[in-house]
C-alpha cells in the first residue's frame, strides 16, 4: 500500500529582540514586501541526491518509528550536529547587503502599504 509524502514546515518569528514594540519603532516588511504582517513566503529548494533519496524511500519505510519520521531510525542517514550544519554557507550570487535594518528591501523592491 503507498502512501503520500509530506513535508511540514512550522516557521516562528521572534522578532522581540530587534523589534521593540514600541509606538516609535520603525515598522517590520516581511520579505514579500508585506508591512501588515499579513503576508507570508516560503520555498523549499531539493537539494537530495534523487537517487540516494529513493533509496531512502523505499528502505526507511517498515518500523514504526521510520514510519512517524524518527531520523535516527533509517541506517542510511546521518545526522549532523547543528554546529556542523550552520558551517554550511552558500555563497552570495551579488553583492548586496540583505541583514537589516534597512531602508529598503533588498533589489529596491517596493514595501506594500495597507
């Protein structure tokens, strides 16, 4: 019997720390170019192998605990630590400054106003 796969994504902004709420502060524009805080963007890039993914698939899917997405269950995978993970950087394809505050949306995109 197969079954659909899915990915689920939860995503929490903690903007406290940059953000004060205070009548004074400039305002926050999400990357869309949303100030209402209404709008939201993801994406999700595939960077898998696609045939070590099948294989994955179709040899991680028979214990329980494959079956509700235990990582650490599928001898095939190995988890990095998240030290190790955030030493991966991609590197920039122009030269732009994209971590605020700023005045403007990177590409001079224009902010929406409600």
């Amino acid at each position: 019997m197969g079954r659909i796969r899915w990915l689920a994504i939860r995503l929490v902004h903690g903007v406290r720390s940059f953000y004060p709420s205070h009548p004074s502060s400039p305002s926050l524009t999400l990357s869309p170019s949303d100030s209402t805080g209404y709008g939201f963007h993801g994406d999700f890039g595939n960077g898998w192998d696609q045939e070590l993914l099948q294989h994955v698939i179709d040899e991680c899917d028979s214990t329980p605990d494959q079956l509700n997405g235990v990582i650490d269950a599928c001898p095939l995978l190995t988890i990095q630590e998240i030290p190790e993970a955030q030493k991966c950087k991609t590197p920039a394809l122009i030269s732009e400054d994209i971590v605020g505050p700023m005045d403007n949306l990177p590409g001079e995109n224009p902010i929406y106003q409600s």
